[in-house]
C-alpha cells in the first residue's frame, strides 16, 4: 500500500486547477510529469507482482512476465514490439459488460490471439496512420496495430494470449497507400521470412533473393 | 477542378441571403466545365489517342464529371453505414433515419494586445479570445481507406498538421473520430487553437447539453442566461463551456453525442453543430497570473496531441438508446486497463 499511496499523492497534487487545466508554468509542468511518471512506475511493481502471483511463480525465481509501460496514446509497446508471444490484460473497472476494442502496437506480421477459453478469436492487422509515426518524441518500431474485440465482464480480468505466427501479414485487408510506401518492407519481409522458414543463413546474400521470390501481386482498390 | 467546385458551393451559400449574382455564378460553371474539358483534352494527349472533336471532348468531359460525383464509399457495420466522398463523410445512416454528418476541422487565430483592457486583451493559457468570429478551416487530403473483419477507417489529413481516422468497429453502435493534431505551425508568428467540428442536421434550435463534471447534463443556450438578460463582449469564448465527457444536441427524433476522452471545452455556435477544442498553442501571455505563453515544446517541436471522439447517434424517445448511452458515457470515462506482459517463457499450453 506505500507503493500505491505515492501515486495517491500524486494524484492529489493532480487536483490543484493549473494541473487539470493546464495553466501551471513550464517548469511547473515538468515537474508534475516528473512526479506522475516516478508514481506509475512505482505502482507498476504491484501488477508485475501480481501477474507472477497469479502464475504462482515463486518471486525470487525468474519471474515468468516481464511488464513494461506501453505508451498507447503514441501506438507504442515495447513489449508487444520485441515478443512474439505476449499476454495482454486487461480489467474492466465497471460493473456491466463491456466490449472494448483493444489496439496492440506490433510490427508487421501474422498474429493470433486467443481468448482466455483458449479459442482464436478474429482480430485484424491496421498499419498506424503516418502521422502517428510522426510524433517527434516517439520512439518505437511499431508500423501497425492489431485490432480485436475483448469482451470484458463486469469488474472482471480478462487475458489474451496472443502470438506471432509469420513476419508476412496476410494481405487480405490492404490500405493501397500503406502498400505503395511499404514497398521495400515488403519485399524484405518476404525475404526475412524465407529465409526463416528454409532455415538459412541471413547473412549471406542469397542468389533466390531476385530470382525465386514472386513478384506481390498488386491488388488495387480502384 | 475539385477546389473550383468547392468555391462554387461556398459562393452560392455565401449568397444564399442576398441577391444571387446569376451571371457571375454563371461564369464560373463555365470556367469549371473549361477546365473540366481542358483535362479531358490532356488526358487525351496523354493516352495517346487521335485528337477528340470538341463534342467528343464535352462528352468525356461529362462522364469525368459523373464520376467524380459518383465517387463515394461506405463504412459499414451491423447498426450503420457511414457515406463518404471526395469531400469526406456525408451521412450517417441509420437503419430508421438518416443523419448529415461532416467532420471538419478548425483553427482560431488569437487575439493579441497589451492587456490593458478588456478589447486589449491576448488569448492566452486563461482566455480563449478568437481574432475571427468565423474559423478557418482546414482542407483535407484522404489518406487511405481500411477495411476488415474488425475495423473500418477512413483517413484524412490536412497540411496544418492535423490528421483525422474516423472508425467503426464490428459489432459496436458508435463512431469513432481519432485525431492526431500538432505541431501547431507559428512559422506566421500566430497563436492557434485547432478546433473539431461535427455538422449535422438535428434542429436543436442553438441547445445544446454539457455535463457538468460528470454529474448531470445542463442545458445551454445560445445567446442566452436563464437568469438575466445577455450581452456577450466576446460572441465565441462566451459560449464555450466544459465537457468533461459528453456534450450533445437533439431534436424529436435524433440526439448526437459526442462522448471525450479527457476534459475539454465545447460548444454549438451555428445549427446542428458541435465544436470541440483539441489543442492550443499561444504566443502571448494572458496577463492573468500564468506568466507564459501558452507555448509548450517537446525536443524544440510544439506539442503533439492524440485523441478521440466517440460519435453516437440515438432515438432521444427510446429509453433503451438513452440508457445504453449513459453506460457508454461512464464506460468511456472509466476505461478498461490494458497491461501487455511479455511471455516468452511461457507457451501456449501453460497460458
């Protein structure tokens, strides 16, 4: 409870009307951002606790989820970047169902996502609009979002598992602009992913690179 | 072509109350449809085809015409189809009726002066004092249209760097609008605040309901206190007032609601409309206490905000709707957390 009483703190200093309207100083800005980012950080000591709590991993073994801050707002995670299998949670603070669509910051690729009962669910791979990537002080490899639907009961946690299954998407949702600008991400997944799956040495540059990959086959919304 | 279009419409709204100018009007479809023939008869060059006779050139002319017009799209889940063109969305459609929507947005200019009086006063971090009593608005670019099982968006962005994803999900009764707005340019050396506007039709005869702190909704009304007789120095700023989550206008059959993401100043200045503040960036101090100039930079850039609108469309007369929209309004105040934990130590099976 002192973790979660420093960011009850801080949330009190929150209260004051510059902080909620914005008419503190510059300065004084910082230092609420200073004050706010230490108390999350602090507080998230209780959710990683809990995640390996819930898994009943002994706290002085290697926990088994490793947590850190996502920035959603800047459609970026560094854990669902780097993972090719992550956990999302998620707690539902209401006391009625709720569907909430959830966007994962990723790179490109196949996923799956499964619900806690173990079934796939439908879930769609969205490239994340220019502008977004954009935001000078963002800094993340995330190129698209994957979109699904959790449904949450009332005041409930929910976990989804959800895993990356190739590093080339399935192109059966395409934004032509995205195609167009990716081109040459393209062709280096396709490449990435062949030489994944024949199990070769990426290091050499491979002669099949030109010759054996096809060609994408356009397909353009008139 | 487009753009001349566009100038036609705005010259015959501007006109609308006075007396329309025939001839001149006139002119200027002529204009459009010269240079609607001057395209035809450069894309002919470009195709390589024998020369077009003048009527051959009108012809084609016309067709490129029809379909521009023609070219329109939806989004569309199981509770809406929203209609989109080349001017961006048009309608919002209901399985019982049908709304005009536009999605527009907006930047006021500041007031800047000494601050001695009240006509000398600058917009800054306390006052929001618009230069204009109209908004500029901003003319969008589409960028891309999305669609699957999940998700639809339609993107837009402007060159004032503001950018727009309006989005429906499967399964879900209301309409995203995602922003992304800043830096906000200063280059003209003048403070800016970037507005949303949502146009429709709904008669709501200058209304509108804010929450009040999120307790219950109030009504406001344009030029008007219920108290005491109302003379306004300042027409906008004085009818800008807190949403802290919804905000909404209404007639006998529609009531839009725009549900925020955080606290945020709103308004109805014409019919059917609703505006929205995003984000300001100041270049003068009000004179009230702050000091500075409402102009926050990150690594030397003006700040970037990213945002959203929850866009609903309900019967104000059916109670089902309006409880459903009640719970929505909390839902999206209390959102559910989202922790993603890495596992790559634990498999499939173990989860």
């Amino acid at each position: 409870s002192f973790v979660l009483n420093e960011l009850k703190s801080a949330m009190g200093v929150m209260q004051h009307h510059d902080a909620i309207t914005g008419t503190e100083k510059q300065h004084v800005a910082h230092d609420y951002e200073r004050l706010l980012d230490a108390a999350v950080e602090d507080a998230l000591i209780v959710a990683r606790q809990a995640f390996n709590k819930i898994a009943q991993r002994d706290a002085l073994k290697q926990p088994l989820f490793s947590y850190d801050r996502c920035r959603f707002n800047e459609s970026s995670c560094p854990t669902s970047e780097n993972s090719r299998q992550f956990v999302v949670t998620i707690y539902n603070p209401v006391g009625w169902m709720v569907m909430e669509p959830i966007h994962v910051p990723v790179l490109d690729g196949t996923y799956e996502v499964y619900a806690p009962n173990g079934e796939k669910i439908t879930s769609q791979l969205v490239d994340i609009p220019e502008p977004v990537k954009k935001i000078p002080t963002r800094k993340s490899k995330a190129s698209h979002e994957l979109v699904f639907i959790a449904k949450l009961h009332p005041l409930g946690v929910k976990s989804f598992y959800i895993k990356k299954t190739s590093k080339i998407s399935k192109r059966d949702v395409v934004n032509t602009n995205e195609y167009y600008g990716n081109i040459n991400d393209y062709w280096k997944n396709l490449h990435d992913n062949f030489v994944e799956i024949h199990n070769l040495d990426d290091t050499v540059d491979h002669k099949f690179k030109r010759e054996q990959i096809p060609l994408p086959i356009m397909k353009v919304d008139a | 072509k487009v753009n001349i279009e566009k100038d036609i419409n705005a010259d015959i709204l501007k006109d609308k109350d006075d007396n329309v100018d025939v001839e001149e009007l006139e002119r200027i479809i002529k204009e459009t449809k010269l240079e609607t023939i001057g395209k035809a008869r450069s894309l002919d060059k470009k195709l390589n085809y024998p020369n077009l006779n003048e009527e051959e050139l009108r012809m084609l002319a016309d067709e490129a015409l029809v379909v521009e017009r023609a070219d329109e799209d939806y989004l569309e889940n199981e509770y809406m189809k929203i209609r989109m063109d080349n001017t961006g969305v048009t309608h919002m459609i209901l399985p019982d009726r049908t709304t005009n929507l536009k999605v527009q947005l907006h930047y006021w200019t500041g007031c800047y002066g000494n601050n001695t009086n009240t006509h000398e006063r600058s917009s800054g971090a306390y006052i929001f004092r618009p230069q204009t009593t109209v908004p500029y608005a901003m003319t969008y670019r589409n960028s891309g249209t999305v669609k699957g099982p999940i998700v639809q968006e339609y993107r837009a962005e402007t060159k004032e760097n503001a950018a727009s994803v309006l989005r429906i999900y499967s399964g879900l009764n209301y309409f995203v609008h995602d922003f992304v707005v800043g830096p906000i340019p200063i280059e003209d050396k003048v403070g800016k605040e970037y507005v949303v506007r949502y146009d429709t039709n709904v008669v709501n005869n200058g209304e509108f309901y804010t929450d009040s702190n999120g307790r219950q909704m109030l009504k406001r009304k344009l030029n008007e206190r219920p108290q005491w007789n109302l003379t306004l120095e300042e027409p906008i700023a004085g009818y800008y007032y807190p949403v802290t989550n919804k905000i909404s206008i209404q007639d006998e059959q529609t009531r839009i609601s725009i549900l925020t993401d955080r606290s945020e100043g709103g308004s109805s200045l014409e019919e059917g409309n609703i505006e929205l503040m995003l984000h300001r960036r100041l270049l003068h101090d009000d004179a009230f206490g702050v000091g500075e100039a409402l102009d926050e930079v990150a690594e030397g850039k003006g700040l970037v905000m990213r945002g959203h609108h929850k866009l609903l469309n309900i019967n104000p007369k059916n109670a089902v709707e309006v409880i459903a929209e009640r719970k929505l309004v909390i839902q999206t105040h209390l959102q559910p957390i989202v922790f993603v934990s890495n596992s790559d130590n634990v498999d499939f099976d173990t989860w």
